[in-house]
C-alpha cells in the first residue's frame, strides 16, 4: 500500500521540551511539505523539501527544523523557541513534476502543557 | 501577504442545490491549482485540479471554472450531498523548480437536510 504515514496522531509534551514529528512516505516523491494547521488560519507552510539533503523555509519556520537524510523521511522538529507549538501538524509529498497534487498524511495533533 | 485568499470562511447549501467555493489569487507565476476537501483531525485529500491552459476541469459532480484575468477560480458541487459538509481548501503552485504549493484558509462548507 502506497502512502504517506504520520507518527504519532496525538502528542503531548511539556512546555520547553523539544519533540520530533515523523513523516515517511513510500511513493517515491521527490517533494516533502510540512503544513501547520490552526483555526481560521488554514494551512501555513512551514518547511518544504524538493530533494534529499535540501529544504527550504516556508512562511512560519521559526521555531522549527527539518532535515532530509533519505527520500522517504522529512522529520519535523518543534524547538522550545516555538512559541505558540499547539496545533495540528500535516505532513504532505508530492511528485516533483509540475501538475501533480500532494498527498497528506493523516496529521498529528500536538498539544503542549 | 496572502497569496491564495477564500475569503468566505463558511457557506451553507440546502442538499440537492448547487455549491459554489470561490478562490482567488494575487500571485501571477501560479498555473496549477488544486482544490481539497478535509474532514475534522484527518489529512486534505484531492479532489479536483486545473491547470492554467484550462478554463474548466470537471469530474462527476465536480467542476472547477478558471478566470486567469481575473485571477479567480471557482468550484462547483452539484448536486450537493450531506457527504459534501466539510472544509475545502484551494490551493496554487507555479511551474519553476520551487513550486511550493501555497493553500488558502479555506472554506467550511455546510450541506442542510
């Protein structure tokens, strides 16, 4: 089964801590996108992946880092600078090629105390 | 600065009747666009795409209309069903290697018996 797979769906962590997000895909996407969602501000990028070992900053990366060892990862790092971490987190790929959609995991929902 | 702006945030439509989702952009590089439709604590998922050598894209109940001097497009359910209530979300990229995929604050829409 292709897909693209979140991990966890809920997280709960202290305020401070740093915590890591886990996005794979097996669709052999070149392309990798980290979305944040909250209520009435729709989906905000926050870090966008074209290729293996490079990323780019979307509109709200601070407070965030990414890395992209291997194609089918792009992990997500919420940092302690973040300052409003609470929201639903929505991983997506796409294939690189123009005209194609992104596919999204099913999301996880951080929550932090 | 939105580059990809729903600017209704909600619409109600009478099941059986038409649903028109409005999107318009300011961004004149975009030439695809896609619209997706998501349900509470899930991932979007596609439903229907355009590119920019269109004016209309349609499959089964959907229709998506273009207006590139405009910078406006819509897209249209009909008939509408209960199935339908949800938020949907227009997005757009441009051709070049950076084509992220921006997306609106989308538009929740709601289907009445």
């Amino acid at each position: 089964d292709g897909g693209i797979t979140q991990s966890p769906k809920y997280l709960f962590r202290k305020e401070g801590q740093n915590v890591t997000l886990s996005c794979e895909q097996n669709l052999n996407h070149d392309a990798m996108y980290w979305y944040r969602q909250d209520p009435g501000q729709g989906l905000r990028l926050i870090y966008y992946s074209q290729i293996v070992n490079d990323f780019q900053k979307g509109d709200i990366a601070e407070g965030y880092s990414v890395s992209r060892e291997k194609k089918e990862s792009f992990p997500l790092t919420v940092t302690s600078a973040q300052k409003n971490p609470t929201a639903f987190y929505l991983c997506a790929s796409s294939d690189a090629r123009v005209g194609t959609e992104a596919f999204f995991g099913q999301g996880t929902r951080l929550t932090v105390v | 600065d939105q580059q990809v702006k729903q600017n209704s945030p909600s619409l109600s439509v009478q099941e059986g009747r038409i649903s028109i989702l409005i999107c318009d952009y300011t961004n004149s590089m975009f030439d695809y666009f896609l619209w997706y439709k998501k349900y509470p604590a899930e991932g979007p998922t596609f439903l229907i795409s355009i590119s920019s050598i269109k004016d209309k894209n349609e499959d089964g109940r959907f229709t998506v209309f273009l207006n590139k001097s405009a910078k406006h497009l819509s897209l249209h359910i009909v008939p509408s069903q209960p199935g339908d209530s949800a938020v949907y979300f227009c997005a757009a990229s441009s051709m070049n290697r950076d084509d992220k995929i921006i997306f609106g604050k989308g538009t929740r829409l709601h289907i009445l018996p």
